[in-house]
C-alpha cells in the first residue's frame, strides 16, 4: 500500500502524536510491507486559499504556484492518506488545515446531493483514497476535546476513514513515563496491523487507544506540578 503521511505538527518528527503514528506503521508494515513517504507539512510552501474559486472554473490550477502541485499529485497517487497531528484550539495546525483548504482544487463549482447534504463534485478521480486521522492532545480525557476535529474529519472524508485519538500524549515524548506508553504503542501497533490486514480496527481495541493511560486527575496533578513523574 502506498501511504502518505501528512504530519500537521511544528515540531516534524519529535511531534507527540508521531509517536502513535510511527507505532501505527510498524503494526502495519509487520502484516506486510508498506510503501510510506511522510511529509512535514511545515517545511512546505503552502499559500494560504484566497476563496477565489479559480481552481474550480480553470480545471484545477490554482493562482498561487507553490507546493501543493506537487502534494495533490502524490495525494492521488496515495492509496491511503494519513493525517497526524496534535490538537489545537480543538482542531488542526494552520500549516495543516492550509493544506486543506487548498485541495478545494480537487472539486469543481458544480454541486451533487450526498445524503442529506450537498457537496462539490471532484474534478479528479479520489475514490480508490483510504483516510486516517490520528490525532494526540494534551489534556487527561478526550470527551469535550476531540469532538470538533473527528466531526470535520468525518464531514470532509465521508467514506473509507478511520480516526485514534489519544489523551495525555504529552507523555510519549517523557522517557520517564514508558512503563504506562509502551503498553499503548504496542496496542497501536497490533491497531496498525488489524488495519493492513482487513482495513479497519476492533472497536474494543480502538476504545483502549483512546482511553486515558492514568487517571485523569493524576495527570492533571502532575501537568499543575502537584505530584513530581
């Protein structure tokens, strides 16, 4: 399988949440060799989307000559795009979600009727892409956290999507924490390895990703500085 990996963090490789995604592809690359190219996206040029609506009218070709020509042929090359990023303000990195805005140059003015919504039909052909967002933050739960990305997530990938959220990633990038990590990168793993042998994950096994890896009020205690690691 072909898998771009677009890695929304600042921080590239020592992201929290690549950590989780790194565990992912091992699991994955264990069922059977993966083809993986992973991009920072914030070593791109990417120019921010003006709304103009260009792309749509002239067959795709965007005003702005950056990055994202580029991007966008490896995207549909890709048989699955891998989102990973860490939270923030309840959503994605603005490097991140520039790059999403800008591949409004894969749809077209014209508009179809999708359930109980329209959407724009695509100027090019995405329905072979598979989609994964894994997305790590930093607070001790993940309700009233993850909601708002999962939903946007979900609303522009509507087929074919599988989602890991993590709390308390912060705690993947602290050696002194390994004893309650490395038990959850290993279930991420055999997560990865579900997902390259029948395309989706156990719910059983995706709600203990998911689930805090301490309890919620230790964790906070430790952030505030009340309890030393």
């Amino acid at each position: 399988m072909k898998i771009l990996v677009l890695n929304g963090s600042p921080k590239r490789e020592k992201s929290d949440t690549m950590h989780i995604t790194r565990a992912f592809l091992e699991g994955m690359n264990e069922a059977s060799p993966q083809d993986v190219h992973i991009v920072n996206i914030i070593d791109k040029h990417i120019e921010f989307c003006t709304g103009c609506f260009s792309c749509k009218r002239n067959g795709g070709e965007c005003i702005h000559h950056d990055d994202m020509k580029v991007l966008l042929s490896e995207v549909l090359e890709s048989d699955l795009l891998l989102f990973s990023y860490p939270l923030y303000a309840y959503g994605m990195p603005a490097p991140l979600k520039a790059f999403i805005d800008r591949t409004m140059s894969l749809s077209s003015m014209a508009m179809k009727k999708q359930g109980d919504r329209y959407v724009h039909v695509g100027q090019a052909d995405f329905s072979h892409l598979r989609y994964m967002m894994i997305c790590g933050c930093g607070f001790p739960n993940s309700k009233q956290n993850f909601e708002p990305a999962i939903m946007q997530f979900k609303l522009m990938f509507p087929n074919n999507y599988n989602i890991i959220t993590v709390p308390e990633s912060p705690m993947f990038n602290a050696s002194e924490a390994a004893e309650v990590t490395a038990p959850r990168l290993e279930l991420v793993r055999q997560a990865g390895k579900q997902y390259a042998g029948k395309g989706k994950i156990d719910d059983s096994l995706l709600a203990e990703i998911c689930s805090p890896m301490i309890p919620e009020e230790v964790y906070a205690a430790i952030c505030n500085g009340e309890i030393m690691p």
